[in-house]
C-alpha cells in the first residue's frame, strides 16, 4: 500500500501560518512532539500528538487560551509568536 502524501495545512491561513511558526521554533529548540506536549500539558493545556501534529499543519486552530503557554513552551514573547496578519 502507498503512503499517503504528507500534508503541509495551508500557509494562506493564519492557523495555517501559526502552525509553522510552532513548528519551526519546536524543532529549532530540539524538542520532540512528546516532550512539547508534556510541556504543555505541566502548564494546564491538555493536548495529544495528534493535535499538536494538527495544530503545526494548520488544520486545526490553536485555541487562545493555549497561546501563552505554547509561548513558554517555546521561549518567546506572545508579539514573536504570533504572525502578522
């Protein structure tokens, strides 16, 4: 059976763009899916691999209250986080 092609979410959206920023600052840190996840959930926000895999793709919107601690998470300031519109 062929695998199915990876997809990139869509970088026209702004979850879309927000998901690569997550993603690129994540791997930039070195930090596994697993370990981001643990991180997150240490600070009360309650995610599996699947939806932060969702969120980094930009096919799922990061809630709003998930936003400073995925900041924390990711060492920097909520303004450095999220993209321009």
């Amino acid at each position: 059976m062929a695998a199915r092609p990876q997809s990139k979410g869509n970088p026209n959206t702004y979850s879309g763009r927000l998901g690569t920023v997550v993603r690129t600052r994540r791997e930039a840190l070195a930090i596994s899916v697993e370990a981001f996840k643990d991180a997150l959930e240490a600070l009360d926000v309650t995610v599996t691999d699947h939806t932060v895999y969702h969120w980094e793709k930009g096919l799922r919107p990061i809630p709003l209250n998930a936003v400073p601690a995925i900041a924390k998470v990711l060492k920097l300031a909520i303004r450095d986080l999220l993209p321009a519109k």
